[in-house]
C-alpha cells in the first residue's frame, strides 16, 4: 500500500516572526525555514508504517519553488521512498494545494494520505478536510493514535470533550495531531541515501489543475505590544477602572 | 546547554568562502558531496545535539559516573544518547567505506564534531577517543586486528580508549614502564595507566584499549615503546565479545570539570596479565601515536571552539535579559547595553569566530593533503585555541557578574570544562615546543614563511577595503610584521635552545592571534564581497565585517606584546637561582 504525505516548508518554529515594514507579509528574506511539525509526524507515522510492513512506498510531496525540495529531502532522509515537487511561483491556498493533492491523489492511488492538521504558518487547518470533500475519502482529522487493518484504519482523535475514536475505509485521509508520535532525528547514512532517491518536478498543468488562488492577503499586522502595567492605590481604585476603563465588570 | 542554537551559518560562511568546500570535494574526487549536503548533515547533527546531548551537559556535570562491581557506570542518560549517537550513523562520518564508514571529508567531520563539542563536551571525549584507536588501527594494524576491531569502532558498537600516561610518565612518555611479555599469538600486558578518559562504561558492550608497553629487553626511552590493542572483552571466533579480559578500571579521578566523562585508573595484569595484540611493530609505538596527533590535537583544538561558543550563547542570553541600567525617565535596561558588557561580549563572539575558521581551514589541509601545513597548524589549533577558550569562558562568567560565579546559571561549568583543554593532548608547552621545533627551527622556517606569504596576499586584499577598516587592516598589517619578526629572530637565535624554549609559548600565541585574524580578514573581504553582489544574508553578513574590524582592532594588538616577549629571550625567565624560588 502507497502512503502520501504532503510537507510544507514553513518558518522555523525558533525564529522569531517578523511582519515586514510594509504589512505586506510576514518577513522570510534570510529567515530559517524547516519543515512544518505537524507534517513531520506525518512523515514519522507513514515511515513507522512501512517499517512495520503496512505500507510499500512513502511518497512526499511539496508545493512552491524549487526550495520546498530541501523538505522532500529531509523527509527522503526520514525514511521515505521518492519525492514529488510541484513547482509554484506563489504559494497555493488552501483549496487550490487541496486541488493539487487531488490530481496528485488520482494519479499515484495511495490508499492513504497522512498529513498535518495545519501548518503553522498560515494555522488554517483546511487542507485535509478540503482535500477528502474534494475526492469524497473518509477523513479522520486531529489523529492522535492510529492503526492500519486490512482495509480499514482505526483512529483516535483528539475533540474537545476527550478522545474519539473512528474506523475508516481505506482510502482515506488522516490528518496528525502533536500527540500521534515523537518525530525521530534523521541518520546519516538515510541522509546520504536522500541524495540518491528520485525527486521529481510537476507543474499544476502537468496534473491539469489551474491555480487560482481564492484568498488575498490583504496586511500581516503584529500583536499588540503589552503595556506597563499601574499601581492602584485601593481596592475601590481598582474596582472602578475595571468597571470604567477596561469595561469589563 | 538547553538553549543551544547551532550556528550553521558561521559555519556555513567558513565552508564557503574560507575552506572553499565545492573545490574540495571536487578536488578529493568526492562525488555528490557539496555545500548542499554538507547542509543538511549539518542541520540535522544541530538537531541531535539540540535535542538529546545538550539537556544531558548539566546533568553529566553534576551526576558524576562511579565504579560499580563490573566497572565505571556512566551518567544517567549518557548510554541512550550514545544510543542516538550510533543508531543516528554519527560515528561513521568521516571513516573508510570499506569499514562502514560515510568517507566524508574531515572538514565536515570537524564541523559536525563541533556541534557534540559544544554541546556536551564530557560526552563528546568518548567518540573523539574512538576516532584516535580507529585512526591507530587503520594505519598500523594488520588486515587481521583491522578486520577483528574496526568494523565495530567504526559503527560506534565498540569505543576506544588510548592508554599513555602513567603515574609516572606524563608528558615524558619515555618512562613507560607497563610491560608487555609474547605469549603465543598474543602478548600479555602488566601494568597501570592513569587519567583514561572514558577508561570504562556500560553504554557498549565492548571497550578497546590502545596501549604503550614495553618489551622485555627494549631499547630504554622513546624508542622501546610499543603499541597494543587490549580489548575489555576478548572475541570469540565471530568475532562477539566474549571472555573478560584482565582489564579493569580500579577507581576515578575527582576533577575539576568534564565532570561527565569517566577519567579512570586502568589496571591491566592483576590476575596473570591482559591479552594484548601487536599494533605494526615492536618498539615503534609512539611513532604511530605521532600519526594519529595531528587529529587528535585538532580535535582538543575545537573543544576549546566548542566550550567558548557554548559560554558565548549563555553569555548573549543573559546580557539580554538581565536589567540593571536606568534611564533618566525611570524606565530599565539589559546590561547589553553598557560598553564593558558590550567589550566581552565582542570578545567572545569574534574570537569564536576566529576559532572556528582556524579550525576548519586547518581541517580541510588533511583533505587537501597538504601535509606540511596541516601540521603547521596542528599546535596552533591546540595551543592557541585552548588557551584562548580559557579567556573567553572567564569572560562568560564575567558577564554574569555574581550569577556567574553561582553554579545555577551554567557559566562555571564551562569554565571549569575548558581548564583541561590546555593540559591534555600535549600541553601548551607541548604545542609551542612543537612549533619552534619541529615545524619551523626542522624545516628552516619555510612552512612559517609559506604562511606569513598567503597571508600577506590576503591582508593587502583587506587593506583595500579602506574607510572603517582602515586601523584594522593597519593593526592586520602591524600584526603580519610581527610575525615575519618573530619567526626570523627564532631562525636567527636558533642555537640559543634557552632562548627558543622561552619564548615558545609567546611564539605560538602570537601566531594564534595572527592566524586568527587573517582569517577574520579574509572574512571581511568575503563578507563585503557578497554585500557588493547582493548575495547572502546582509545582516549576517554586516555582523561578520564588525566582527572583523572588532578582532583586528582589539585582538592583534596583542601580537606586539607577545613579540617583544619573545625577543627579550629566555635570561631573566631562567636568571633566578633555583634555590630563591
């Protein structure tokens, strides 16, 4: 069985996040990317599959310019098998990467797509969900245990009244929470391997998708910096500034 | 350190523009091994360390290994971080395809051994210790101990050890006096080694001694000393570890730091003699030491880059956070913001970045085969490098003021761990002695001239930067005199042995600092390069020129009074009776 995993480069969750001067975006130029963590435990579930005899390929795929491939060779080096890279000048929102997914999803027949729940850039938290409406896959979303048997995959999701837990056909799709697994550290001789294991380069046209990005950015502005706070002189101070200023007795 | 943040970039700048890695590898005939890869082995050793060996620094240092009934236990944590270590293939970077190794560049080794450095450096002793009895066996063991050990050190399933120092033979290892007697196909070993770092632990299951001997009836001194692997478990014959040999650590030191490394007593022959096998020849061990030098050498050079990087991000973090000016409107700041912070500050971050360069440019002469300088800089890299680390971490606790001085905020330990950078592997007199001596005074100072002339061609490149650079590129220039000043006094006095043994270690201090800021110059010139062509990162890059110009200007200045030490020679520093001592 083939298992897919979309991966996004994202900032590097150390890095401080900077907006540009002009609102415009969030600041990127020189800026440390890495792989997106949630897609890393994707990655990390799909490879725990196929080493447990689950699955017979692990394919990666990613969205943007050629620098996304870093990603795909950094999950390579995680253990998985070969690497798609479909080459954007702007990055896909989320309905049109939902779109590609699907093309990509027809053309290779994995019986499973495991990815994050969201990327921590944009936290849309869509891209899975969209991606089963679209191919009308069962989806199981904030997955924090799974397991695979025969046709069906059994999930543990993570709601708010406590865990729930679903059976899926297969195909499906999966999308991981923080709790599914510990990402292990790439070894040396997988990340020489990554180099040798093929990666290679489609155009939405080449999956007969057209990008049209329906969301605009319209400004990135940053929190509010937190004001020093007073000193009051009583406790009848205090109530009447709740009260009068902050409004919220 | 928790809060460890690799600096890939610096390191990656040094690859780049200083090593010239591409060419290198070109150059070496390594296929597919570029700037590229060396990237993401880089990025990914960041994350072990980050991850598994730096919570594990502060935790060696205060929960110290201890002798239990079937040897040393190790600190808590260490075998499964040893376990991530080998599992990762870290072990396997730079050695021979044939023995399971990657065979990737040693200046890549070196970057990424900077990284276990700097995060733990008590951990990181027992793969350095294993790279030297791989390096001893590869070049010296016949196909048959080759095949026997390698595979297994090479993987990282076995560690190694290397047993010089007796109780009595330190630094002078003609006093060798554990015995060595033939018996059969193997000889047995009698005798006892001190200060055996990571002599014996539990994380593998197996430990091979490399270990100076004497035969019966051979020549007395440097000459009669041989060269033996004693494992703790001899093999059976597939070669698994089987029968205990007659090895055992009987007791550990209390030291000052390196806390988390087992530095062991090693007892070999208490019960009839521990079976040993023959390293190359009789009598010619400390000859194949002298092989495996250079590396281990430049291996302590960079733990003196590592504890000084680790001091210098602990130092950053707390000059940022720790308020104590006031402005006149009442409102408080970071202690960054005062000048003397900022003096140490400036002192650790360009010095560490002249470390590093030294240390990976003097890395890549062993992948250029360019054996004449690799050696030249061998004791500058250990000398320089580890007594400058001693500075650099005092400054670390400086910075903390009071807190540094508490053990909580981490600043002492690095302190502490550094102290021993310049002591073992050679002291520093060892290093100096070896650089007037045999790698200037032996080859009539023509490596040094070869040198002083790169640099020269490097520093007119500097002075043509102009502008903010104009002292530093005179101080440059200044501190270049004074090195062609140096070297031709040493030629000219060299009958005087007094006089050289001196002046040795002010020698080899004023070439640290020269080294170090050629390289910092060189830097520049690069730097302001891609900022012309707008490649790179600018901010990266501006820091690197303010780095530069901070070194040139603060650090070489220190050449001039190195050299006036050197010149006034060796009278007063021996006129003193011995007895008004």
């Amino acid at each position: 069985m083939k298992i897919l995993v979309p991966v996004k480069r994202v900032i590097d969750y150390n890095v401080k996040v900077r907006v540009k001067s002009d609102n415009s975006d969030v600041d990127l130029a020189n800026v440390k990317m890495a792989m997106n963590p949630f897609c890393e435990i994707a990655v990390e579930q799909a490879v725990r599959l196929k080493e447990a005899g689950v699955a017979s390929e692990v394919i990666v795929v990613s969205m943007g310019d050629k620098s996304c491939q870093e990603q795909i060779r950094t999950a390579l080096a995680l253990g998985a098998d070969r690497g798609i890279q479909i080459e954007t000048d702007t990055l896909p929102d989320s309905l049109s990467a939902a779109k590609l997914l699907k093309a990509l999803v027809q053309e290779e027949q994995p019986q499973l797509v495991i990815m994050g729940k969201q990327s921590i850039d944009t936290d849309n938290n869509q891209t899975g969900q969209m991606l089963a409406a679209l191919l009308d896959y069962p989806q199981g979303t904030f997955v924090s245990e799974m397991s695979v048997e025969g046709d069906k995959v059994q999930i543990t999701r993570e709601i708010d009244g406590g865990l729930q837990t679903l059976e899926l056909d297969l195909p499906a799709i999966v999308t991981v929470d923080l709790r599914l697994n510990d990402p292990r550290y790439a070894s040396l001789p997988n990340i020489m391997k990554a180099k040798r294991k093929p990666l290679a380069v489609k155009t939405p046209a080449d999956l007969g998708v057209e990008l049209n990005n329906k969301v605009t950015l319209v400004a990135v502005n940053p929190p509010e910096e937190r004001q020093a706070g007073i000193k009051v002189a009583s406790v009848s101070e205090l109530v009447d500034k709740l009260k009068n200023e902050a409004k919220v007795l | 350190m928790n809060d460890y943040k690799h600096p890939l970039t610096d390191v990656e700048f040094v690859l780049n523009e200083l090593v010239k890695f591409d060419e290198l590898c070109a150059a070496a005939g390594l296929e597919d091994v570029n700037t590229e890869l060396a990237s993401v082995v880089l990025t990914e050793a960041g994350k072990l360390g980050t991850g598994v060996l730096a919570p594990l620094n502060r935790t060696g240092d205060e929960v110290h290994p201890v002798i239990v009934d079937n040897g040393v236990k190790e600190t808590k944590g260490f075998a499964d971080a040893y376990q991530a270590y080998v599992e990762g293939g870290w072990a396997t970077l730079t050695a021979a395809e044939e023995f399971g190794g990657q065979n990737l560049p040693n200046v890549l080794g070196t970057a990424v051994n900077e990284v276990w450095q700097t995060c733990n450096l008590s951990f990181a002793l027992c793969p350095l210790l294993s790279q030297g009895a791989i390096e001893s066996i590869s070049h010296h063991g016949s196909d048959e101990l080759k095949e026997h050990f390698l595979p297994k050190l090479v993987s990282g399933e076995w560690t190694g050890t290397m047993n010089l120092t007796e109780a009595g033979a330190g630094t002078d290892l003609a006093a060798v006096s554990t015995k060595a007697v033939a018996n059969g196909d193997h000889y047995l070993i009698t005798g006892q080694k001190i200060f055996i770092t990571w002599g014996d632990h539990q994380m593998t299951d197996n430990v091979i001694h490399l270990v100076l001997a004497r035969l019966p009836g051979a020549p007395a001194g440097v000459k009669g000393i041989s060269l033996f692997i004693v494992p703790k478990f001899l093999l059976d014959e597939n070669g698994n570890p089987a029968d205990r040999n007659d090895v055992y650590a009987v007791s550990l030191e209390h030291k000052m730091g390196i806390h988390g490394s087992p530095t062991c007593v090693m007892s070999f022959g208490d019960n009839g003699g521990a079976v040993g096998y023959l390293v190359g020849e009789e009598h010619n061990g400390l000859a194949y030491m002298f092989t495996m030098m250079n590396h281990a050498r430049q291996g302590v050079g960079l733990q003196g880059l590592g504890v000084s990087e680790a001091a210098y991000q602990l130092a950053v973090q707390f000059a940022k956070d720790r308020i104590q000016g006031t402005k006149k409107d009442g409102s408080r700041y970071p202690i960054i913001r005062f000048a003397d912070v900022r003096r140490m500050l400036m002192q650790m971050k360009s010095g560490t970045e002249a470390m590093r360069a030294l240390c990976l440019v003097a890395a890549a002469e062993a992948d250029r085969k360019n054996t004449a300088r690799q050696e030249l800089l061998t004791p500058i890299v250990k000398g320089w490098v580890t007594e400058f680390a001693q500075e650099l971490t005092s400054l670390g606790i400086q910075i903390h003021g009071g807190m540094g001085f508490i053990e909580e905020t981490g600043a002492a330990q690095y302190y502490r761990d550094a102290r021993i950078l310049p002591i073992y592997e050679g002291t520093t007199a060892v290093q100096a002695l070896d650089l007037v001596g045999r790698k200037t005074l032996m080859n009539g100072g023509e490596s040094l001239q070869s040198l002083l002339d790169e640099m020269a061609v490097d520093i007119s490149a500097f002075e043509t930067l102009g502008g903010d650079f104009s002292l530093a590129a005179e101080q440059c220039r200044t501190s270049l005199n004074n090195g062609i000043a140096a070297r031709q006094w040493l030629l000219d006095t060299k009958a005087d042995r007094n006089a050289s043994a001196s002046a040795c270690v002010n020698f080899m201090m004023l070439f640290g600092f020269l080294c170090g800021g050629w390289l910092m110059a060189k830097s520049a010139v690069q730097a302001q390069a891609k900022l012309t062509a707008g490649e790179g990162d600018p901010k990266f890059l501006q820091a690197k020129l303010i780095s530069a110009r901070f070194y040139c200007e603060h650090m070489m200045p220190r050449t001039q009074s190195y050299l006036a030490s050197v010149i006034a020679g060796g009278e007063s520093i021996m006129a003193l009776d011995e007895e008004l001592f």
